[in-house]
C-alpha cells in the first residue's frame, strides 16, 4: 500500500496542526493526528444539502449559509438544488482550506468556489450568524466531527444552547438547521428543542449507499416561532 504524502500543513486558532494528505486519489485532512475528514466519503456531505436545500430548488432569491468548507462537496451539492438568484455563504474559520479549494482541492468538487452564487467569509460562523437576524433560508453546519466526536474543544460552542440560539435567530420563519455529525447524540436532539427548533434524525450512508453511517440533525423554525434565549 502506498504511503501518505503529507501535501500542505497550517495551524488551527488553538494551535493544533492541521494536515492535507494524499494516497492515489484519496485525500484526507487531519487535526492534532486525528481523521478529520476523507475525499473518499462524502455522500452524507451531500445527504447535507439536499436535507437543507431540496425544497429550495424553486424558490427565488434563496440565502444559504454553510458553516465548514472542508473539500466543498456541500457546497457543490447545496448549489445544484439553488436557482440562479440564490446566494450562498461560506464561512471557514481556516484561511489555508479556503487556499487549498481554490488551488490543489478545487476539482475534488468542481470547483464550486468559483460559482457567482458563492461568498467565502474567512471568519467564525457563530460570529456571522450573530450578525444575521432572520436571513438565511438554510444553514448547514459541518464543523470539526459534530457535537459530540470533537477534535478541538473550542467547537463545542457551536452546539451549545448559545451557539443554537444563534442559529434559529439567523434563520427566517420555516427556515432549516442541518447539522452533519459523525455518530448519534441524544443531548444534542434535546438542544434543538430547547431553542425552539422542532428537530428529526436521519443517518445518510458515508458513500452514496454503502459504507458506515453518519448522523444529520434537522431542525426546522416554525413560523412565528421565539427562539429560547440562553
């Protein structure tokens, strides 16, 4: 077996090393030493965006927000279910894997950075999404590993009451939450509740239709609905 060529390194806020590595076609980025995500499975990544975004497909002037840019599979799943005035933002916290999906990475997903729809914001999503009162029809958060299976303990935030509080606020009236995580959390569910967000599961195969499952929570803003400040 081929070994794993180490092809770009950066440093996260918090210090940690984040890798980019290839074997043959497979790319994976790692955190501190720990898989953080894989070239050769995105499917659930896809399973994201159309949980977020199919029912967009015929509704004009759309905002998206996706937090996590990773290898742009979401991205480039979310922009086939948007019409031609939608507008997406991206919000990555690491400037490096935004360089990486405009150089290196950009053919994984076919380049999605380069679609006119498309806004990269370089910055932290719970900020942006602070800064957005009832904008968004969909945010669709894929950051670190999901609620539970972190890598950075910084994250947690995010999936705080707080950080979900941020989220209904950022949404409009029947908006929707997607949320990837790598495995089931019954605590988390619970949050979506709290805030406000009537909240199913569903668990996508990580490769189209094989391979281990992942997790997506799906939160939806009911219409006229007050989100539980905390």
């Amino acid at each position: 077996m081929k070994p794993w060529e180490t092809l770009e390194k950066a440093r996260t806020p918090d210090g940690e090393e984040l890798t980019l590595a290839r074997r043959g076609e497979e790319y994976v980025l790692r955190v501190g030493g720990h898989l953080l995500m894989s070239s050769r499975m995105h499917g659930s990544e896809e399973a994201l965006a159309r949980a977020g975004c199919a029912h967009l497909v015929a509704r004009p002037r759309v905002r998206v927000l996706v937090g996590g840019l990773g290898f742009g599979y979401t991205v480039r799943a979310a922009l086939s279910h948007l019409g031609r005035d939608a507008r997406l933002t991206v919000a990555e916290l690491m400037p490096a894997v935004v360089a990486w999906n405009r150089g290196l990475l950009a053919p994984l997903a076919g380049s999605p950075l380069e679609d006119p729809r498309v806004t990269v914001v370089e910055g932290d999503v719970s900020a942006l999404m602070g800064r957005h009162a009832s904008t968004f029809d969909a945010i669709l958060l894929d950051v670190d590993n999901g609620p539970r299976a972190l890598t950075q303990d910084d994250n947690f935030g995010l999936y705080s009451l707080t950080g979900l509080a941020l989220a209904f606020g950022a949404l409009r009236p029947n908006g929707t939450l997607v949320v990837w995580s790598a495995g089931s959390d019954p605590a988390f569910l619970k949050r979506l509740g709290q805030v406000g967000f009537s909240a199913q599961v569903q668990h996508p195969p990580a490769r189209g239709t094989k391979g281990p499952r992942h997790t997506l929570f799906i939160g939806k803003r009911p219409p006229g609905a007050v989100g539980r400040e905390r």
